[in-house]
C-alpha cells in the first residue's frame, strides 16, 4: 500500500510542480508587463534581473545549477512584451523547437529521413508552428472583454493595478521581437551543446555565463536607454517585480527543472511548455480581458499544436537512433569473435 503510494506521488508531484512553475512564469509575465507600460525600462528590468539573479546564483551554483537564458534573448523578448501580449508570449516561446529543427538542417547537426515517421512529424509541426505565429502576428481578433464585477477589477488609485496595455502597441513589432528572441535561444542552445562537449563541468561555465550575460545586458541598456531616471530604484511595484523575476528565475524554476529532469527523463521539462497558454488564456478572461484577443488566443493554441508535434518527432527519431545504435554495437560484437578465430588460426 505504501508502494503504491509513493509511486503515485512520484509520478502526481513533477507533473503539479511544472504546472505550478508554468503558472509563476506567467504571473510574473504579467506582472513585468504591468511595470513596463508604467513606464519601466525593458532594458533596464533585464540588467537588474540579470545582476540579482547573478548574486543569487554565485552562492547556489557551488551546489547545483544550470542557467539557461540568454542576455540577449532576453531583452527582445521583454521589448517584444511591451509591444503585445503576454499570450502571444507564450505564443511566440513555442516556436523554439521549430526553430532549432530548421537550425540542425540547415547546419547539418540534424538528419532528415523521409522514410522516417519522427522527421515528418517535426516537419509537420514545424509548418504549423510557424501558422500559429503568422496567425498571432496578423490577427488579433476580437477584444475579450472584462467582468463588471467588482471582484474581478484590480484598481489602485485612477487606473487598474495590473493592466498592461501600452500607448505604444505594436503587435507585428512585438511578435518580430519574440520571434528573433526564440532564434537567438535555438542559436544559443546549438553553441551551447558545443561548449559543454568542451567543457563539460557545467557549474565552472555557468557563474561566467551569468556574470558575462549581466555586463552585456548593461552594456547594451547603456546605449539604448539614456534617460537616468529610468535606472532609479524605488521601494514600489517595479522593485518587487525585480527581485520576485530574479529570485524565481535563478533558483526556484531551475531546482523545480532540475529535479523533474532527474526524475523524469529530459522531455518531461520541455512538454510542459506550452502548459502557460491555458494559464495566460485562463487570466486573461477572467482578469485582464481588455488587453486579450480571441485571435492571438486561437494562434498561440496552434503554437502549442505544432510544438508537441515536433517534440513527438524528435522523441521518435532519437529512438530510431537509439535502437540503429544498439544494432549496430551488436552486429560489432557478433563480428569480433569471428575474427579472432581466424587470427588465431593464422
């Protein structure tokens, strides 16, 4: 009974805590959204997201870690964000396998079998991915609008607490930001294998990563955002947002990440991905519907169709590799024997 138990916890607790850490990115997607159309920075929101995530790290990482974002990455996606949405965010970060896969074909890191099931899926997939950010991108479509219900309205003061809508709305610019934010992370991600095949102790590389990463955003922020009083720092909602992004970022999602992957296997992290569509499309009807769209709700759907798509796929063809790999190590051993008779006998 007890068994039977734990292996239910086993398998109910990965599943509830990549819910839960989906659910937490978008909240705080939201929330970074509120700061930027109160007039913050995104440039700025990622130099000091990136320096307190960095001294958070420095004494976590002697433990364990491994940081994945990507400086650059991260500043178009944030500038994306103030343009659109936070859907079409989760939207736009779905396009990250299709992506890679087209980055592996055309550097020939990846092969592409006609014959096999696995390569026509994430071919499939990457084309419908791809429908699903035109759709984004073109069609909004019709506003949700929100509850009059007063329980449903976040006000403070004249205006809403927790909206986002920015005076400066573009949805075409936004997505072309979230879309070259996804292309830097596959480019990133393809390096990256590179380097821990060189250097494969990942905790040397990583307070570099982090530290080298914090200089570039700055760096970068120095030359795009000249107004001073942007950099001021006051006891307000843009400093909570800071450190709730830096804290949650640098630690908490990566452990979560970390020990679901272990547990797990290396494709239960990724097939949760999508999981902040419902999450977003969920807050958005029932809280922020202002500032969400039927349309883009519908394409970033079709984003997730096509980043499952070319998951499954790549999980088939690592199969096939996995088992032509067995054959093949099998066929050696059989061989070998053979020839040492025949040595032997000369």
């Amino acid at each position: 009974m007890g068994g039977g138990v734990e292996a239910a916890m086993r398998e109910i607790l990965p599943c509830t805590a990549m819910v839960l850490v989906e659910g937490c990115i978008i909240g705080l997607t939201i929330m970074a959204s509120t700061a930027m159309a109160r007039g913050m920075s995104p440039f700025v929101f990622v130099v000091y997201t990136n320096a307190l995530g960095s001294i958070i790290l420095l004494p976590f990482s002697f433990f364990y870690h491994r940081k994945d974002r990507v400086t650059i990455a991260q500043n178009l996606a944030f500038v994306g964000l103030s343009y659109s949405s936070p859907i079409v965010a989760c939207g736009m970060a779905n396009q990250l396998p299709a992506l890679s896969f087209i980055l592996g074909i055309i550097l020939r890191t990846t092969r592409f079998d006609w014959k096999s099931s696995g390569s026509r899926a994430r071919l499939i997939g990457t084309f419908i991915s791809f429908m699903g950010a035109i759709s984004v991108t073109l069609y909004k479509g019709p506003v949700i609008r929100n509850h009059t219900s007063p329980s449903f309205a976040l006000r403070a003061g004249p205006g809403r607490l927790l909206v986002f809508t920015s005076t400066h709305e573009n949805w075409v610019l936004g997505c072309i930001f979230f879309a070259a934010s996804s292309l830097t992370l596959a480019i990133w991600n393809t390096v990256q294998v590179g380097t821990l095949k060189i250097c494969p102790q990942v905790m040397k590389i990583v307070s570099f990563y982090s530290l080298f990463g914090t200089i570039q955003s700055a760096i970068l922020a120095l030359f795009l955002e000249r107004d001073p009083s942007a950099w001021r720092l006051e006891l307000n909602f843009e400093l909570l947002i800071i450190i709730l992004t830096a804290i949650f970022g640098s630690v908490i999602r990566s452990s979560v990440q970390i020990w679901c992957t272990r547990l797990k296997g290396p494709y239960f992290v990724p097939a949760f991905k999508p999981f902040g569509i419902p999450w977003a499309s969920t807050f958005g009807c029932l809280i922020f519907g202002d500032t969400f769209h039927y349309g883009s709700m519908m394409g970033a759907f079709v984003c997730g169709v096509g980043y499952y798509t070319v998951l499954w796929g790549q999980i088939k063809d690592e199969e096939i590799q996995k088992l032509d790999h067995r054959a093949n190590n099998s066929s050696v051993d059989e061989k070998v024997p053979l020839l040492q008779d025949q040595d032997s006998q000369v």
